[in-house]
C-alpha cells in the first residue's frame, strides 16, 4: 500500500483525532487556533448552503461547544441573527471552550426545547464524537425536539448521540441535513446507520498536519483506490492467459444462475481463464449458457482431484448456487487444503452453519469470505458494531473477511480493515453477491494480494452498479465492469500526474 496516498482516506477514531490534536498543538499549532479554524469552517460551510436565517446555536460543555460558540460569532458578524444556549454553566467551562465562550458578546441561554422555537437553522455544537452512551432524559428531549422541528440541522464534527468510533447509536440521535468534521472523517462518518444520519458530510482542514498520522499508525480507511492501486494488475505488454490466472469456479446443480455469474464476473474483471465445474446433470445446461467460460463435468461423487490437478488454476471460487450437502461440505475443505487463493461465498459458509470451527481452522491467509450480516451470524455469533465484529473475525479465520452492505467492511487478519461507501441500493438485488465473488477470485487469479483484491472488487462492483443505475440485474454487473475499469484507469493516470 502507498501509505502516503492512502492518508487521505485514513479514517480517525475519537480517541486518534485527540491524539491527532494533542500532536499538532506539540508541533505548535495551538489548541485556540484550532478551534477557531474548525469554527470558521462550519461557519463556511453554512454561509454557502443556506440564506440568511435566524440561528440557534446549541453548545455543550467541551471543545464541540467551543467551536459552536466560533461559529455562532462568525455568522452573527456576517449579519445572521443567532441566539446561543450552553448544556451546562459557563463558569465550568476551561480551556480553549472557554476562550471561544469569552469572544461571544451575547446572552447564552439555557438548552431547552423551547429554545429551538422560531429557528431558521440549528447548529448542533452539543457533544463531540467520542458520546457512545445513551443520552439522559433532558438530552434524550432535546434531541427529539431537534428532529421535530422544522429547520435544517448543521452538526459540528458529528450529529449529537452518535459513535464517532462505530456509527451506532446508543439512543436518541440528531438527524443533521450537514455535517462538518475536520482534518479527517472517522469511522462513525462511514459506517452505518451513522453515515446516513449526518447527510451531506464536508472534511475541513483545519491546520493539522498530515505528519502527525505517522505515529498514530490508523488501520482504517474508506475503501478508495489509493489503497490499492499500486496493486492493481493491470494487462501488460507481455501478458498472455495464462499470465492473468486461471479461476476455477466448483458450482451445484441446481441454481445454476449463481455461478454462471460468478463465473462472467472473474472473467470480465481481468482473469485470462476461467473453468466453471459442476455435477454431470448440470453440464449440458451450462455448456450452452457460457461461450467465453470453459465448462466441465464433475465426477458422480463430486471429487475434485482431477479439477484441481492442474496448478495453474490459481484461484479457487466455491458458494455461489453450491447447495448445502455433505459433499459441498467435503469440496470447501478440498480447495482450502491446496493453499491457493480461495473465494468462499454463500453456501460455501452455510454449509458449516453447525460446525463453524471445521471451516475457520481450514483457513489460510490467502483466503477471502464473503457473508452478508445472515451468513456472518452463522458462523461468528459475535456481538457488537460492526467493524469490530468483522475484525474479529478475520483475525479469527487468519484470513480476509468481506462482510457485505451498504457499508461493506473489508478486514484482514493483520487488523486492517477498510469501509465503502459508493454502493448503491441498487444492489440489494439477487445474484449481486455472486458477481462480488466472481470480481474478487478474478483479481486474485491476476496477482493481486487478498485484502486488495478484495477492496478494489467491492469499490469496483459499487462502481458498476452506479453507472447501471436504476433497475440493474445482477446479469447487468459483469457487462459494467469494463466501463468501471475503464473510469479506473483513467483514475489512476490522474493520480499519477
């Protein structure tokens, strides 16, 4: 990974971006010109969205207030009438919060709902990112009161009673239609349902400098392709079929769809080969459904011995429309034990629904599981927010894990993990999944690393989706890919300027 290209999506939890303040104060940015450069951006950002509007501005008794109170002066000296109300008593307010106070030269009210009535726009500067308890009973009111009334909601670095560390809400959250946050976004921003409850999310730099990341050593990023094209494998001059890797994909014989999709994906994304091995009653049926797909028939017993004989398939896809007997079981287990790159989607994760720990010690680093939150369930019942869960997991299994959604979480075992956020609803359709598996064993059979291959599929496979727009089938996917590759390479030769 070029980590110097990947710092711009690296996201922060609370806990980091306090490191991240504490370093840029000890390189001599002060904590006072940074609160003030975070408030001048809300400001900003306000003064560029909406009209002038009768403000109300509502701070909390830490630094998130001290910006509010920043920017509560910012727009009443652009002529903006704006009302402020502080949670809790001035007198206890210390530090840089204080300081911010001091410079607002009017009344401060108490926070009550009755405050908000008349507004034109709410400011919400009550708590900052690090909140991950439910409010109390005052609050709680508050924040309904927030999303009753009718004026739009600016939040201040995250919308009041969410988890800036996990996207979840322990209970009553604000609804903001804005949300600025500064130097970097954190997980909260990405993840949902927290993504969904900021609306449009800005990034302000506020002075901090980039170095300071150094030391922090972050393990999360929003899935871009600065985190893994240097890996992408691109066709060279010299390539030939064999060169771009051979996919071998173990299908069933009944769903046959599921794999035929999977199949097309690998094939569209870039693998130079591709075989699709199915049961005997399902060999006639896919042989004249696939043209640029080798087809062959399995023996009686499903073995794969001779399938697998030829060392130059070098990534291995099993799941897709596989069914859950005894003998799709013993196929999971004899790809795994070859040690070669390995996609295990669907039934290839269900089928060990009553003995999970037969697959996850089969496991190996070269591995990808793709779950949605059912099949996840089945195999990790773990609680908790998602990216902990999925990070867990992976480290468990000693391999990638790719546990779908809206916000697809990519792990690794080495505790890496990435977010995306491009996929549209549109892909909550059958056989979108299928195609995923399909994108991450073709990249696998060109030469790129799991973890990688895994975030540039599902970045790639939202990308297609989004060109298609509405009304997308899964068998729309793979036709897609050539045009989102095309976007990619474009991408990437500006990056490189």
């Amino acid at each position: 990974m070029n980590m110097r290209s990947a710092d711009a999506c690296v996201l922060l939890t609370p806990a980091q971006m306090a490191a991240a303040d504490q370093a840029a104060m000890a390189a001599g940015v002060s904590g006072r010109r940074l609160m003030a450069a975070a408030g001048e951006a809300v400001a900003q950002a306000i003064l560029g969205r909406w009209a002038p509007a009768p403000v109300r501005v509502l701070c909390g008794p830490g630094n998130n207030g001290g910006d509010g109170f920043i920017v509560a002066q910012r727009l009443k000296a652009a002529g903006w009438p704006v009302r402020v109300a502080l949670m809790g008593d001035a007198a206890a307010l210390r530090g840089d919060a204080a300081w911010a106070a001091g410079g607002w030269t009017g009344p401060v009210e108490s926070v009550v709902p009755a405050f908000l009535d008349g507004a034109g726009l709410i400011v919400d500067a009550l708590l900052g990112a690090g909140f991950s308890r439910a409010p109390d009973a005052a609050l709680d009111a508050l924040i309904r009161a927030v999303n009753a009334a009718a004026a739009p909601v600016c939040a201040v670095d995250v919308p009041t009673g969410l988890d800036g560390a996990t996207g979840q809400c322990p209970g009553a959250t604000i609804q903001a239609d804005l949300t600025v946050t500064f130097f970097r976004r954190k997980p909260g921003h990405v993840l949902l349902p927290g993504r969904a409850l900021c609306g449009e999310l800005r990034c302000a730099d506020i002075g901090i400098p980039s170095a300071v990341l150094g030391p922090i050593a972050a393990q999360v990023w929003a899935n871009d392709p600065d985190l893994w094209l240097p890996e992408f494998p691109w066709p060279g001059a010299r390539d030939h079929k064999y060169r771009r890797g051979h996919v071998l994909t173990v299908g069933g014989g009944v769903m046959l769809g599921a794999s035929r999709l999977a199949c097309l994906a690998a094939a569209r994304i870039g693998a130079g080969l591709v075989t699709l091995a199915v049961p005997p009653c399902g060999w006639a049926i896919q042989a004249a459904a696939l043209t640029s797909v080798m087809v062959e028939a399995l023996p009686e017993d499903g073995g794969l011995d001779s399938a697998l004989a030829d060392a130059r398939r070098n990534a291995l896809l099993i799941g897709p429309g596989l069914g859950r007997s005894a003998v799709a079981r013993r196929q999971v287990l004899s790809l795994l034990a070859t040690g070669r790159p390995c996609v295990l989607d669907a039934d290839a994760l269900s089928v060990f629904a009553d003995q999970p720990d037969a697959l996850i010690d089969a496991l190996h680093p070269r591995c990808v599981l793709t779950p949605h939150e059912g099949e996840f369930a089945r195999l990790f019942p773990q609680s908790g927010d998602k990216l902990s869960r999925a990070r867990e997991a992976a480290r468990r299994g000693g391999a990638v894990l790719v546990l779908k959604g809206a916000d697809t979480v990519i792990a690794a075992a080495d505790g890496r993990c990435a977010i995306n956020d491009n996929a549209p609803p549109t892909l909550a359709t059958a056989g979108a999944g299928d195609v995923l598996a399909g994108c991450i064993a073709g990249l696998l059979a060109a030469g790129m690393p799991a973890w990688e291959a895994a975030c540039a599929a599902v970045w790639l496979h939202g990308l297609a989706a989004d060109r298609l727009g509405w009304g997308l089938l899964a068998e729309d996917l793979p036709g897609a890919l050539p045009g989102a590759l095309a976007s990619l390479a474009q991408l990437a030769e500006h990056r490189m300027e």
